[in-house]
C-alpha cells in the first residue's frame, strides 16, 4: 500500500516533486513534532498503518527519504556541523569521500575535521555541491536553520554571496539516476519563512520549490485523535467517543502537533478523560477549570435587563440585544446555528450613536454583570491604531524588530484576560490594515502575535463602538452635525445605519468586514428630557451618599430642584449626552457644594439644602 494522502500535506507535495526539483525550501511550521507511518509500504490498508512520532522535521525526513530509496543522507547545521547516514550504515563521515570517489581537497579536509566539527556554510554547501553531482549514490543533502545564513536576504554580506551561489549551482550539477525511478540528489534547506532566502534564488528557478509546512488540517488532527485517544487520562470505566471525535478536530483548528500532544498531558496531569475534552482544549487555552460564562448566577440573568436599565439610562434597545447573547452564552448555545463548533467570540455588537448615550457604561456594566468585575472589560480607543503600523501595535513586532519584547497591546491583554469584554472605541478612525486582524478575530477566533504564539478570542464578547453617522467632515476637517438634537428615534437610526454601511461599502472598501457584524447593530438614543431628569436623580443621588457616608453631611434636595437644574443649567448641553449632563452638574454643583462648604465652614456632620434661584444653583 502506498498512499500519499497519508502523509502530511506538505509531504504529500514534495512526494510529488522530488523528481522534477533538485533544491527544496521548507518554511511554515518547522518546529513542531511530527507523525509518519512507518509500515506504508507494506500495510495492507490503512487500519494497519503505525504511525510514528518524530520529534523534529530532519528525523522524519531521514525515515521518509530512506524509504524511497536515497543511499546518502547528509544534514549540517551550525551549532552541531555535520552528519553522514546510510540505510545500512556503510557510508560515513570518515568514508564518503572514497566511497563517492569526491575528488576536491578542501571537502576532505573539512570532513575530517569532525571533532569538534567544523561549523562553516560555506563549505557544507561547497560539500553538497559536491554530493549533488555524484553518480555513485543517490543523496540528499538537509541544511537546517537556513533562515540563519544572512541577516538580511535583500541586502547580502559579502560572506553570504557565494552561499547563495553555491546553492544555484549544486542544483544545476544535480545528477538524475535514470535506474533509481528518475529520481535525483536534492538539497533540503529549512527556514522560518520563504523570504529569508533571496529571491533571485528561487525566481524564474526551474529546479527550486517552495514548500510551506502548515499546521495538521482536520484531518490529520482526526488522525492524530484515532492514533493517540488511548493516551489520555482514563479512569477505567468505557468512554463514547463518538461525540469526542466529531469535536476533537473543530475545538482543536489552528494547534499544531505539539499542542495536540499537550492536551494528553493536561489530560494526565488534571485526571481528565478524554470524554472531557472541552475542558481539557480550554484548560490549555485560558488556564481555567471553571468558564465565567456558564457559572453566571441565574438570578443575575433573569434581573438583567431590569439590572442594566438602572446603570444605562433610555437604551432598552441596546440592553435587550447584549442580554440575548449574555443568555445565550449562559446556556452555550452560541454556536448552536453552526454545523461545527466554533471558535469564534461569544459574541458581537456594535454600538452607535451620539457621544454620551452610554455605549462604553453599558460594556463596563456586562462586563460587572458577567465576570463581576468592570476591569474585565478591555478598551482599545482606535484612534491611537490610526497609522500604517497600528497592526504591529496589536500584535506585536515579529523577532528582531524594535518593540519585540513589548509585545502586542492586544494580544497580552487577552492572553491575561481571556474571558473579557473587548471593546473597540469609534472604531472608524482605525487605519485599515486593522480590519484585517479584526476579520481573523470575528472569522478565527484567534490572533498569532508577534511571538508566533496563538491567542483565543473564544470567550471574550466583542463590542465596536462608533460615532459614524452623527457627523460629517469636510475636506478641512470641519465637521457639521448630520442629525439634530431631538430627532426621532426612527431616523436616526435609519441615518446611522445608513452611514455605517456606506463607510465599510465605499470609502473603507470592505463590504465583507460589514458582513461580519451581522444585524447586532445597535443605535443607541439621544438623551432624551425624560431620561435627562433620571440622569440628574441618580448622580446626585451618588454625590448624597457620598456625603454622607465621607462627611456625615445630609444633602437635602427635591424634585422641583431637578425640574429647575435641568431647564436652568443641563437642557441646552443635551445634545452631548449623559457626558453633558455631569459635566454641567460637576460645574454647578459639585464645584458650587465645594465651596459653598468652605466658605460657610459646614465641613462635617451638618445638613445642606440645594435649591435653584433665578436658574443658579444656591446651598444653605
């Protein structure tokens, strides 16, 4: 039986060309471990295939290769030099040279140098060129750490030339063997990405190939799940894993083989069986036994709405929409109308409106009611994200740019905060490199920073807010309102809409980043009078508890005052918001209560009365 669809991807593809290429360039996912069915040439079938682990790429090119039929294997890296293999171990490092009836001094002298052995590139490559144009025995020459050869690939130091040239010439000498299958001496070389190579050397290269690693696909992480289901923890009582394995490849999309293998040992470690399995992915994702979300007190939940409209003040709409997902997540149901499961955030709002209404309270205010603790909610004001760098802000820098260390602003903080609310503040001024991440985000579920390390989104709700629509801008930046203080609800939600849909159509050029957002649009009310009176109730409210709880001073006040306080000093800022609203009652009252206690020597343990007199606000 030979198969090629049973090897990983990536091999499967370089099966199909070792014939026809001399020089193959492996980049992607080269650090990870690997599994290759050792037994494929002779399992009748596939049930009957052993796969084997190897722990890095160059052992399990040695096994595959060997099984084709190559005679020499040879890999070099800096740090260890280099090594000489046979099927039989006829050939060595100490014979090759007669064996292959090389004639070149320098190689011989650079093979016996072995102890410790000789690190330089130049001339392994110089004794792969050699190996390459043999005619004795069929070879096949590795180079690890290739991305190492040069510090800048576009920009070559005059060591690293005759490298790079070498490698053009060993794979035009290569020698094709007519009574081996065709097949040819190749070289190997592994890199971190395809472009730490220059590209004139593989440009317009007929004998080069370009090969990318990935990550195991779904099906190889099936596979991986047959092979290795039997290593996780057991108790000893049987286990259905009919639902286990129709699972296993959704929850596990983006891991890499070392990251499968750590879930047998989280397994292991925590006395988790493999039926268990969401724990045991979300316990390597986040750390956490215990999900917030699924462990929100029920009364909390059926209080909600009624819960959210005391903080966030004439925005049923908007409390209703954030309640539903809140709900939904409870129960987790939010991948329910998804044949998979998914790895996609909780969930998706976008709030906009006027300035002031409470789109950020109202995200402060889930993130108390679902993981008890505002400081779960993220804030990332986008108009710090408005230049041609902002991705690398997010993510990170990649090693060896300024600013690798730091890391990204977003993805450290949901790698400490994974369950979170992660809010994205008048996300228009974001430069549009950003909607890329943001798509991955809303598609993927995931980020790989700077580092290469993943971070998970899967528990986190993400809220967008925006001012789009309220608004326009001239080409000066002058901007002008679009709707009026007072409108009705029905047309400016028609316009707001109305403006965010020719952003993300026209002028961003992304119709698909809109797509995403789905209908979770909420636009949030203007403060309207009625709201207005309650705004006032409760903040003062909040300075008289205060007061008295600081000072032992009862601050008097009634409903005529805050009739009186708004029309006076509050109504004609409305059109700011709530914002407005404190900003006037910092102004006239609290600033008027700090003095007024000074100047009349009522520091403590006294009661003050506020009233309004010719639309001033007075203490006594």
């Amino acid at each position: 039986m030979e198969k090629t669809n049973i090897f990983p991807r990536w091999l499967q593809e370089f099966k199909r060309f070792q014939a026809l290429k001399a020089e193959f360039f492996l980049y992607g996912n080269v650090y990870d471990c690997y599994y290759f069915p050792v037994n494929y040439k002779e399992a009748p079938d596939e049930s009957a295939l052993e796969y084997k682990r190897f722990d890095n790429i160059q052992d399990l090119l040695q096994r595959y290769l060997f099984s084709q039929g190559y005679e020499i294997i040879s890999y070099f890296d800096v740090i260890d030099g280099i090594s000489v293999k046979s099927p039989d171990g006829s050939v060595t490092i100490e014979n090759i040279v007669s064996t292959l009836q090389l004639k070149d001094g320098d190689i011989q002298s650079f093979l016996k140098n072995a102890s410790p052995p000789k690190r330089s590139t130049d001339d392994a490559i110089s004794f792969y060129r050699q190996l390459a144009g043999n005619t004795v025995k069929l070879s096949a020459s590795i180079v690890n750490f290739a991305s190492r050869i040069t510090s800048d690939p576009n920009h070559l130091e005059a060591e690293a030339k005759p490298i790079f040239l070498k490698m053009l010439k060993a794979a035009q000498e290569s020698i094709v063997f007519g009574n081996k299958d065709d097949l040819r001496n190749i070289l190997i070389f592994i890199c971190d990405k395809l472009n730490d190579i220059p590209a004139w050397v593989l440009l317009d290269n007929p004998l080069a190939k370009g090969i990318e690693v990935q990550k195991p696909n779904r099906d190889e992480r099936l596979r991986f799940f047959d092979q290795r289901h039997g290593r996780f923890y057991s108790a000893g009582s049987p286990v259905d894993l009919t639902e286990v394995k129709r699972i296993f490849p959704d929850l596990t999309e983006g891991f890499t083989n070392h990251e499968l293998e750590n879930l047998i040992t989280i397994s292991r470690q925590e006395k988790l069986s493999v039926d268990r399995i969401k724990e045991i992915i979300d316990l390597f994702k986040y750390g956490l036994k215990e999900n917030p979300w699924e462990t929100i007190d029920t009364a909390k939940i059926e209080n909600a709405e009624k819960n959210l409209e005391k903080r966030v003040l004439g925005q049923k709409a908007a409390i209703s929409k954030a309640v539903e997902i809140i709900r939904r997540s409870n129960l987790g149901l939010d991948s329910i109308d998804r044949p998979r499961p998914s790895n996609r955030p909780k969930g998706v709002l976008f709030f906009a409106g006027p300035t002031g209404t409470g789109k950020t309270e109202l995200a402060k205010a889930l993130a108390e009611l679902i993981f008890s603790d505002e400081d779960a909610m993220i804030r990332f004001d986008m108009s710090e994200y408005n230049d041609g760098n902002s991705d690398v802000k997010l993510i990170g820098s990649p090693p060896g740019y300024v600013g690798y260390e730091e890391g990204g602003q977003l993805t450290d903080a949901i790698r400490k905060k994974p369950f979170c609310i992660a809010l994205f503040d008048e996300i228009e001024k974001a430069h549009p490199k950003i909607f890329d991440k943001f798509l991955q985000i809303l598609d993927d579920g995931r980020l790989t920073d700077g580092k290469g390390e993943t971070v998970y989104f899967s528990q986190a709700l993400i809220i967008f807010t925006s001012n789009l629509g309220i608004f326009t801008e001239d080409g000066r930046g002058v901007r002008t309102a679009k709707v009026r203080y007072g409108e009705a609800y029905k047309e400016l939600e028609q316009s707001v809409k109305e403006e965010i849909r020719t952003f993300f159509t026209s002028k961003l050029g992304r119709p698909e980043v809109l797509n995403r957002f789905g209908d979770n649009f909420v636009v949030f009310d203007f403060i309207r009078p009625e709201v207005a009176s309650l705004i006032v109730n409760k903040n003062l409210n909040v300075i008289k508890t205060n007061l008295l709880k600081f000072r032992n001073v009862s601050l008097e006040f009634d409903d005529a005052f805050v009739d009186s306080f708004l029309e006076s000093c509050a109504k004609d800022n409305l059109e700011m918001g709530g914002r407005g609203i404190v900003n006037r009652i910092e102004t006239h009252i609290k600033n008027g209560l700090t003095n007024f206690m000074f100047l009349a020597n009522k520091k403590k343990d006294c009661s003050i009365t506020a009233t309004m007199n010719d639309g001033h606000v007075t203490f006594q």
